[in-house]
C-alpha cells in the first residue's frame, strides 16, 4: 500500500512538472540571436545569397535574409538580434562590412567564439515579433579583397564561401554567383548553369545545415577584366593668405592587369589640372576632363606604367573657395570637402572599389588657427561610406595686408641702411638672390633616374651571376664598367643635390628627407640580404624570414614613397 502511494505521489510530480515545462516562457540562448519570448516556435529562414566578381578583382557578397513564423497560428520568437558566421580562413580578406532593413542601417558588432568562425552579431532597433503572416527582412553586405587571382595571362581563379555560416538551420538557400564573361571551369557538382545567361551560375541546398563551412571556386578567362589594388591615396590641401585652394593627390597603386585607362573623380570646380607619375608630366592630349557635380578625368596610361607593379601618380589642381570655404564670422571659416576616390577602368567604370588608406592634411595660411585637426586618416575605405572633411579656423583677413606692410617697412629701412653704409665706405656689395632654374631640376631628374637605372642594372647583374646565368669573367667585367658610370654619375649627383639645398630651406629639407629615404633603401637591401643569407645557413625559420622580409619591404616601400613624391612636386614645377 505504501509503495502504491509512493508510485502515485512520483507520478503526480512528473505531470505536474512536464505541465509546467509546456505552459511556461521559452528562454532561447542568446547564441542562436533569439531572446526571451512567451510559448513559441523558431521563425523560418530562408537565405538569398549573391556573389557578384567585380573588375578591379574585388568579390562583393550581399545575403538577405527572410524570416516568417512556421504557421500563421504560431507566434515566433521575439528577436532583438541575429549572428550571421563567415569562415575564419577567409576573416583577413574580408575588409568591410553592413547590415540594412528597408534602407536603415543596423549595427554589426564581430562576437569572439572558441571556433572556426567570425560571427557578426546585427542589432535590431526594436524587437521582431512574427505573428500571424509577418515576415522581416534585412540584407548583410560584405567585402573582399585578394580573393580573386590570375593564374596565367587572362585565366583567373576565385575561390569564395559558398553559404553563410549561421547558429542554427536555414529553410533553404538560393546562391546566384554573377561573373563578368562565362565561367571556363567550375565544380559542377555544387555549381550550375540552369538559363540562358551564360555568367550566372547557381546552387540552391535545403534544408542549410548550421555552421556551414564550404568553399567554392570559379574559373574564367577574359581580356578585359581587371585586377589592380589602389593601397593609399593622400590629399593636401594647401589654402593661401587670401583664400586660394591648392590640391595635391598622391596615389598609389599595385598589380594593374588589363588597365588601360584610370578615371579620377575630382571635386567640383577643379581646374589647372596637372598629372604626373614617375616617368614625367602627362600631355593634355592624354588626359580627358568632363565637369559637372564633381570633375571627371579620364587618363589614358603609360605602357610601362602598366607593366610596373607599383604604381605612383600625382594629380595637382586649384579649387575655387567659395565652393569649400564657408565664412562664420569676421575671421571664423570652415573648410568643408568631400573625400571623392577614383574609379579605374576602360571597358566600365566600376562602382564599387576599395581604398587600403586615405589621408588627408591641411595646410593654413601663416597666421591661421585651427580648431581641430588638421590631419585625417581613413582604412579600407569603400564606396558604401560616404566620407567628408570638415576643419573649422581662425583667421584674421588684415594678416594678409599686414605682412607685405611688414615686409615694405622692413625694406625701406634696409635701404636707407644700404645707402647710408655706401655714403660712408663709399662701396658695397651686392649680392644677387637667385632662384632655383627649370635646367638645375630638370638635370637633378635626369641624374637620379640615371643613377636609379644602373644601380639596377647591377642588381640584374648580381642576381644573373648568383644564378650562374654569366660567366665570372663577364659578371667582374660588366660590373666594373657600370661601377666606373656610377662612380661619375654620383660625383655629378652629389653636385646638384648641394646646389638645389642653396636655393633655401624648402629645398634644403626635400634634399634632407632624399638623403634619409636613400639610406634607409640601402639599409632595407642589405637587410634583406642578411635574412636571405641566415635563412640559407639554417640560421632562421621560414615563419620568421617571411616576417623579416616583409618589415623591411614595408620599410623600403616608404622610403620609395618619399623619393617619389619629392620626384613628383619637382616635375610639377617644370610645368
């Protein structure tokens, strides 16, 4: 009897607590980005995955994601967030990322986990509640560089992430990959081509099984797309005493395959344009400037730009203040400007690109003060950000009169000192201030490329005789005979650098920061000749050559930026 009331006692506590499981509130771990809810079911998912290949050899993911409850009687979860999962191995090509509902931007924040993933957690304004037919919607945007390379002439290969990685299970997933020309190889088992539009290839899976980890690949061969990286662009912003704007843009870009023609997008109003790069100024015939909201210019390029694998060009131009400068008061101005970027491309402009670095820096007339910072630097910058300079300052408009009022009083003093010093010693002397000529420039130009162009052929020279392509014989003699042309191309060089640091201190300081970025080239040389030479003897690992030769490539890359950028702000005063 005892044991009777003990069986029915037990068996009333597991039905009363199997009903209270079922009548209480689900609490749903915050991973699967569900919170708490009153009794529900999971929203179903469905996934819209587009992969778009886009000339400049960047790849562009964009995933919608629907969410609808099971059945319209059911109330799903309410959701104040959702974690969207990319694969780790692909997290140091990834170099933006967005998340939008109905053109709101949501906040994306990356979420530190113990696996194989980078999880991206999407804030919602306000909770989703999806009751009876509601649905909700939102789109997360992603891009990538380095994903896309040539494997041989115009043979490219890209290999991307075929599903989102999520917490849980999607309904299904539809992938559409869009190419520029018909893909020449593919898996197609994953992949397939079901219409009539050759570039489009697809792969639907449902049920999308959580964390999913697959990669895919593509193959295609073309003449026209094109792969290039633009790595820095700097702009300085030069304002005068009496409000004139002078802009400089420095960029640099690596690896131009199949670029024929680079289109820049200048502020509005640009004029006095002038383009430069290392092999001199560009001819108007070659350059093509259409105005309107912003300044277009098309420039067609050198042949041997193209086949150099960093690129560095210069574009100068004026713009007019009254579009930039705002007047606040008697002497409060702000400087307001839109960061524009180019577009590269012949067969069509891309709309979409990417900036490694952008920096900007402003230089006020004497006498100005800013009130704020003069300088501004921006990473992997896309076309989805839309970037703007702002820098507010003091200046006093009488400064500009007042210094030529300085000057002139200072001149006449020196003057009726001059005459006095004449009347009593009966002579002077006078001394001719000069400045720097065209001829001195243009032969300081000459001097370093000649000196920068033996200077290779000898490094030709050595790595020809390391790999026994010449006979010793040939390698002492060459090498001497361009030693003896160094020898008195140096002499000659040493000459003209002290003759242009005579000219003042600007161009005593662009001769110093020569000297500093020379050195520190043939410090990285030597350098990187030491790591070669351990890494042979088995002195140093292969990790920690690769981490040896890349700081001393990044280091020698900046010193040539220096010398580059001094070549250009010379050849532009030739003009």
């Amino acid at each position: 009897m005892q044991k009777s009331k003990m069986l029915a006692t037990c068996l009333l506590v597991a039905l009363q607590t199997l009903a209270i499981m079922f009548s209480s509130p689900v609490f749903v771990d915050a991973e699967n980005g569900f919170t708490q809810c009153l009794p529900v079911t999971f929203p179903k998912i469905h996934v819209e995955r587009k992969i778009n290949l886009i000339s400049g050899g960047y790849l562009m993911i964009n995933d919608t994601f629907l969410l609808t409850p099971h059945n319209f009687s059911d109330s799903a979860a309410s959701i104040t967030s959702y974690l969207v999962g990319l694969p780790k191995n692909y997290s140091s090509n990834l170099i933006y990322y967005s998340a939008k509902s109905d053109g709101e931007k949501l906040a994306v924040m990356p979420v530190e986990k113990a696996d194989d993933f980078l999880w991206l957690n999407i804030s919602f304004p306000k909770p989703i509640e999806l009751v009876d037919n509601a649905t909700y919607n939102f789109t997360i945007s992603y891009m990538f560089s380095g994903l896309i390379t040539r494997k041989s002439n115009n043979l490219f290969h890209v290999n991307f992430p075929l599903y989102p990685s999520l917490m849980s299970s999607a309904d299904h997933c539809n992938v559409t990959v869009m190419l520029p020309v018909a893909a020449s190889s593919y898996p197609r088992d994953i992949l397939s081509n079901k219409t009539e539009t050759p570039t489009v290839l697809y792969n639907f899976t449902s049920p999308l099984a959580s964390h999913a980890n697959i990669s895919s690949w593509v193959e295609f061969s073309t003449s026209t797309f094109e792969l290039f990286e633009l790595k820095e662009i700097r702009r300085e912003i030069m304002i005068d005493q009496w409000g004139k704007i002078t802009v400089i843009d420095f960029y640099q870009l690596t690896s131009m395959v199949n670029v024929y023609r680079i289109t820049f997008i200048l502020p509005k109003g640009a004029s006095d344009i002038s383009i430069y790069d290392a092999y001199g100024k560009y001819e108007q015939s070659q350059i093509f400037v259409n105005r309107g909201n912003y300044t277009e210019v098309d420039l067609t390029t050198r042949d041997l730009l193209r086949e150099s694998g960093n690129v560095k060009l210069a574009i100068s131009y004026t713009l007019p203040l009254w579009e930039y400068i705002t007047k606040r008061s008697w002497q409060d101005y702000t400087l307001n400007m839109n960061i524009t970027k180019p577009n590269v491309g012949i067969i069509s402009k891309p709309k979409t690109w990417i900036i490694k670095k952008i920096k900007v820096s402003v230089s006020l007339p004497e006498g100005a003060t800013p009130q704020g910072e003069i300088e501004k630097e921006w990473l992997n910058v896309t076309n989805l950000q839309n970037l703007d300079f702002s820098l507010k300052y003091q200046y006093n408009v009488l400064w500009a009169a007042f210094k030529p009022t300085l000057w002139a009083g200072l001149a006449m003093g020196l003057a009726t000192l001059i005459f006095s010093l004449i009347k009593l010693m009966g002579k002077t002397e006078a001394h001719a201030v000069t400045a720097v000529s065209s001829e001195t420039i243009r032969k300081f130009i000459e001097l370093l490329e000649e000196r920068n162009r033996i200077m290779s052929e000898i490094e030709n020279l050595d790595q020809q005789s390391r790999r026994r392509k010449i006979s010793r014989r040939h390698y002492r003699l060459q090498r001497r005979t361009l030693e003896e042309r160094l020898s008195i191309i140096q002499r000659d060089f040493s000459n003209i650098k002290r003759e242009m640091e005579s000219f003042g201190a600007r161009y005593a300081d662009m001769m110093r920061r020569f000297e500093t970025a020379s050195f520190d080239i043939e410090t990285m040389n030597r350098n990187t000749a030491d790591v070669e030479s351990k890494y042979q003897r088995g002195e140093i690992s292969a990790e920690a050559r690769k981490k040896l030769l890349n700081e001393y490539g990044r280091k020698k890359e900046n010193a040539e930026s220096i010398i580059d950028e001094i070549l250009l702000r010379l050849k532009e005063e030739l003009r």
